[in-house]
C-alpha cells in the first residue's frame, strides 16, 4: 500500500518536475542570458537537489509502472512476489539515480 502511494506522488513529483524540463527547453530557445540563468539554478545545491529528486522520481514511477504492468498480465500477486517486485521498484529506482549522476559526473555533466 505504501509503494502504491508513492507511485501517485511520484507521478505529481513528475508534473512538478516538467515545468522544470519546460523551463530549461524555453531557455535554450531564449538564448544564451536566459541559459545562463537556468543553468545557474540548476547548479546550485538547491538546484541538484530538486534535479536529483526529479531523476529519482522518474526512475521510481518508471520501475512501478512496470510493477503494475506484471500484474496487469496476471503475474506477481503472491505474498513472496509482491514483495519482491515492492523492493525491486524501490531499490531499483535508487539504483538507477544514483547510476545516472555518477554517469552524468564521470562524462563531464555534472561541473
């Protein structure tokens, strides 16, 4: 019950999340003062934590949507199962955040 109460705040955490993306995607059009600006947010601690959050939440939504999607075909509605689809998704979701910053760090993203 409580992942499935994540989920949902996760999938809002993401509608957050865009205006953010949308922010950045008008600044880039907007040219290089306006960039400049969004990048100088984003780099910011306040900035990569909100980006971090954002990352974790996608990754999060994404690896329970796949949960559901399994029990969608009928599968995975055992005790053991849905245990264990439970901490694959939150795991999972931590997992591949911290992966795609250290990533994004070690090819140069991150300065």
């Amino acid at each position: 019950m409580t992942l499935s109460i994540v989920h949902r705040a996760t999938g809002i955490a993401l509608y957050f999340g865009m205006l953010l993306l949308a922010w950045w995607l008008i600044a880039v059009g907007a040219g290089p003062g306006a960039y400049a600006t969004v990048q100088a947010f984003t780099g910011s601690w306040i900035g990569k934590l909100i980006v971090f959050g954002y990352t974790w939440s996608l990754m999060h939504h994404l690896l329970s949507g796949i949960r559901h999607f399994i029990w969608d075909l009928g599968y995975g509605f055992g005790t053991a199962d849905r245990e264990w689809l439970s901490w694959a998704a939150l795991i999972g979701g931590i997992v591949l955040t911290v992966l795609l910053w250290v990533a994004a760090f070690a090819l140069g993203g991150g300065r």
